[in-house]
C-alpha cells in the first residue's frame, strides 16, 4: 500500500502545472475585459428583461449546485444575523 502514496510534483511537472495555470488566469482576464468592453459600449445590460444577453445570465450561468448551495448558506446565515439584531432592540 506505501507504494500507492502520492509522491508530488517532479520540478519539471510543477513548472509546467504552474505555467497551467497561469495561461488559464490569462484567458479569464481577456473574457472579463471583453465582456466589460461589450457592457461599455452598450451591447450587453447588467440585468436585461429576460435576455439572454446580460451579465448576470452569464454569472449564474457559470455556477454549479455547490456554488449555489455556499451562496445561499452565506445569505441564509447574514439575514438570521440582521433579523436577531432587529429582535434584540
């Protein structure tokens, strides 16, 4: 069973990992400063009225049920916090 061990990354394959993921960093940074550039000049609306040309469909778009799942818990737990703090006074 020792020989099942994870050993880590060789230098080569921590470098190669690390240039990985900075090209992936690169990418999401063009996709943010075109879909801004876009919202700039007009073409796409924060919020739109059922489109599907908005900056919050693509946002939600990109989630999945354990993102969703994290962001209600966070909500659920700052409004149990505002309703205790308006019971109290």
């Amino acid at each position: 069973m020792a020989d099942l061990e994870w050993k880590g990354y060789s230098f080569d394959e921590l470098k190669y990992q690390r240039a990985l993921v900075t090209i992936k960093c690169e990418i999401e940074k063009e996709k943010l400063i075109s879909t801004f550039s876009t919202i700039k000049q007009g073409k796409m609306s924060i919020i739109s009225a059922g489109g599907q040309n908005s900056l919050l469909n693509k946002v939600f778009g990109a989630l999945d049920v354990a993102d969703y799942s994290i962001l209600a818990f966070k909500f659920g737990r700052k409004l149990y916090s505002i309703f205790r703090k308006i019971r109290k006074k």
